[in-house]
C-alpha cells in the first residue's frame, strides 16, 4: 500500500529527489462478514438473502442496478448522472448471471451488459452488521 507524502515534506533522507511516496509500515483489515447461509437470485425481481442470525435482506432489481458499487456507476452517482435507467437501456431490466466472487460477495451480469460491479456481503447486510 503506498501512500502520498503531504505537500511539503522533506527530501528523502539519501538526498535524491523521491516520487512523493512512501510504503505504509501496516496493512488495515478489512472488516469481515460472513457470506449468508442462502441467495436466491429471481432474476426478473432481485435477490433475497438469507443471514445465519434469520435476518434476511431483499433487493429489488432496480435498487441494485442504481447501486452498483463499481468504478463507472460510482462515478455517475458522483456526478448526479443516472446509473440505470439510460437511454439505452433494455426494458424491463433483468439479471442474466450471478456468479459468487471469492468469500467476500457476489458479482451479477445484467441484460444491459454491465457486469463489472461486486456487491460485498457487507453491504448487501442490513445496516452492515457482520
């Protein structure tokens, strides 16, 4: 992990001109949540996820395309500019494929052919508890 020096830190100590970074001396966990018990994907409703506690967590299709945590939508959000529906967007809007990504959460192809985004276990949790 590598960090930027603040404006105006001092020269490294060798004298040479540095790049302005510097290696972070610790690596923070990520906070971990337990991937749930069940998911079912309905894939013109949403999914609805089944938690060890009983609490269970139901997205609706639309919610989850708006909310799609990856870099392009993340940056439309920012924006103020939409993330779904576009113009080109088909109707009505469907999930093609859900695949599980690793331990951490699970990745959902849609009929507009976004796929990029992993929706974490953390935030697909009510209130992000773990």
């Amino acid at each position: 992990m590598r960090a930027v020096d603040p404006p105006g830190a001092a020269p490294s100590a060798s004298g040479r001109p540095h790049l302005g970074l510097r290696v972070a001396t610790r690596l923070e966990a990520m906070p971990a949540t337990a991937a749930p018990i069940t998911i079912d994907i309905e894939r013109d409703r949403g999914v609805v996820l089944a938690w060890a506690d009983g609490t269970t967590s139901r997205f609706g299709l639309g919610e989850l395309r708006q909310q799609c945590p990856c870099a392009e939508c993340r940056n439309r959000r920012d924006r103020n500019q939409a993330v779904w529906p576009l113009p080109s967007s088909p109707q009505p809007l469907r999930i093609v494929n859900a695949e599980l990504v690793g331990a951490w959460g699970i990745s959902i192809t849609w009929n507009d052919g976004h796929s990029t985004g992993i929706y974490s276990w953390s935030s697909l949790r009510p209130d992000g508890d773990p």
